[in-house]
C-alpha cells in the first residue's frame, strides 16, 4: 500500500524520469521517446541528453523522438530526419541542422 501512496504522489517529472529509466533499464535496441524531456528541471535534461547520446554512439542505439525542442533533439542524435505533413523536409546529420539555424527555423515555422 505504501509504495501506491508513493507513486501516486509523484510529480509529472518524476513520473518521466522513472518512465526512461525502466524504459532503458531493458537495454533496448530502438526506443521511441516521445516528449521525454517535458516537465524536467533542466539539470535532469541535460543527464538524459548525455546518456541517451552515449547509448546513441557506444551503444548503436536507435532513438525515434518526437520532441518540441528541436535543438535538444538534435543534441541527442547523429542523423534527423523532419517531416512537415507527412513529407521529409530535411534527412541529414543532426550537427549540419544544428549549425545552420536559418534552415533550422524554417522548417520548425508553424505552417
């Protein structure tokens, strides 16, 4: 009973920070990752964007994420890939988006 009353008192950051651990806790392979980073100190984003980029590169883990911060996303990975409206707009290592912030807002402008 007591553990309940635990869980049911966590915050919506706490909830996602236990929600990524057990979901990297199975060593997976992929790992779709949708919004992760919503509602975390910023502290606590910057540790999953290390791990989750070590698991990247030392790792071959292959991440899909929807995330709002474009910039964060990118940090995470090697390769994006963006679609607007089910099309790709931009496929290509996640450095050359990140460097180029022209390019990098015209395709996170709301349509």
């Amino acid at each position: 009973e007591r553990r309940k009353q635990a869980a049911s008192t966590m915050s919506g950051g706490e909830q996602q920070m236990l929600a990524i651990g057990r979901a990297l806790m199975g060593n997976p392979t992929l790992l779709l990752m949708d919004e992760p980073l919503e509602g975390l100190a910023p502290i606590i984003v910057e540790s999953i964007i290390a791990v989750v980029s070590r698991l990247i590169r030392e790792d071959s883990l292959t991440l899909v994420l929807v995330e709002q911060s474009a910039k964060r996303a990118l940090q995470m990975t090697e390769q994006a890939m963006v679609l607007d409206r089910g099309r790709i707009a931009y496929a290509g290592p996640s450095a050359q988006l990140l460097n180029d912030p022209a390019r990098l807002s015209n395709l996170f402008v709301a349509h």
